[in-house]
C-alpha cells in the first residue's frame, strides 16, 4: 500500500479549520500533518513538514493565501509545493491571483466533500483542478486588467495547430474534448498539451489558461 498523501489545512475560521481536517483525516489514502490560520504560519509549517497539498483559503490575517501561495508554488521556488485554494466566491478576484502566484487549482468552499477529495488527490498526482465553466468566468474577468494593451499571439513559439489546441484549453475543453473537436487521438492531444506547456515555460492547464487570456488568445 502507498504511503498517503499529506495535506497541510490553512483557513483562519477554526469551525471550517477543523471541518476539512474531519473530512481529509477520515480517509485512508490522505493524512493531515497539520494545520493553521494564518498564510505565514502555512509556509513556515510547509517548510517543517512538506506535504504533498496544501489546502489554502485566501483572506486570512498576517500574510494572505495569495502571498503565501506565491512562497509555496510562486515562478522561482526550487521545491514548490502543490496548492489547493478553496474560497467561499467564485468569482474573486482573489482566485486569479492565487492562480497566478502558483497555484495548481481551486475549490468552492460549498463544494461537497466527494469534490474536495477528489480535487486534493487530482492536484497531489500533478494535474491541475480546474472547473471549465468558473475557470472561463474567472479568468475572463480578470485577465483583462493585466493584459498589455498590444497582447496577441504574434511572436508565440507555437504552431498554429498548437495555438488552436491553447484556445481550446483556456475555453476549458478536456482532452477529449479538444481530440474530438479537432478529430485527433487523445494521445496526439496530450502530446500537444505536453509540447505547448514545454514551448511557453508553463507548470500545468492552469497556467496555459492564464496565459491564452493575457496574451489576447481568447476573450
């Protein structure tokens, strides 16, 4: 049997706290090593006990999930660790940040705990956890605000094949999805997935979206 996969909980609301900890704990495959409340006290307890996941709300005192998120996960860290966000609005712009600073997805704090299992598990095995509709909302919303005023795909590394299969990723098509629409195998799908993510410097689906939206590749 695997060793399970140990999660790190920082939310500062002790009743919601210690509701995920029930929840996790009870399952054979996920362990809790810790928790706390503030997003300071997440990277120094990260640091002591490096779990597999950390799951990480966003307005928290002392230093915010965002920040936080970013000491974890952010462009730079030599040994990222795998952030899970779980907010109570889905549409924060709070979320996108998160996602910018490294996270590798996020959760609706009403989500039912079959999801949350599901999301800490699927981000622990380095996939990213993305809702297609709410990613759409989300990133379109704010993408715009940090888009330079001349974004486009001019100058991109990539194909125009690859380009296609970029837009259809930020429009939140699985890769099944996408191998239909274009009539291509999934495997031929993964593989561009695979090459668009090594071509643009990109960790995961996650930061493919960011990207296609900043760099006016969908609206």
């Amino acid at each position: 049997m695997s060793a399970p996969i140990r999660v790190l909980v920082c939310d500062d609301q002790v009743l919601v706290r210690t509701g995920l900890v029930t929840v996790i704990d009870a399952q054979p495959d996920l362990e809790v090593v810790g928790e706390c409340g503030d997003g300071r006290a997440a990277v120094d307890h990260a640091a002591q006990l490096r779990p597999d996941v950390v799951v990480m709300d966003l307005r928290m005192p002392v230093l915010d999930g965002i920040e936080a998120t970013r000491l974890l996960a952010g462009a730079g860290v030599v040994d990222p660790v795998k952030v899970l966000v779980v907010t109570t609005f889905n549409l924060d712009e709070y979320v996108y940040e998160a996602l910018r600073a490294g996270a590798s997805g996020f959760l609706l704090k009403d989500a039912p705990p079959t999801q949350l299992l599901h999301g800490i598990r699927t981000v622990a095995s380095g996939a990213a956890l993305l809702d297609p509709e709410v990613t759409r909302q989300l990133v379109g919303r704010f993408a715009a605000r940090v888009r330079p005023p001349d974004a486009s795909s001019e100058g991109t590394p990539l194909t125009p094949r690859e380009l296609e299969v970029l837009r259809l990723v930020a429009d939140g098509l699985s890769n099944s999805e996408i191998a239909a629409a274009l009539v291509l195998s999934q495997e031929t799908v993964k593989t561009f997935v695979s090459r668009i993510l090594t071509k643009l410097g990109l960790r995961d689906r996650v930061q493919a979206v960011v990207y296609a939206y900043r760099h006016g590749l969908v609206t």
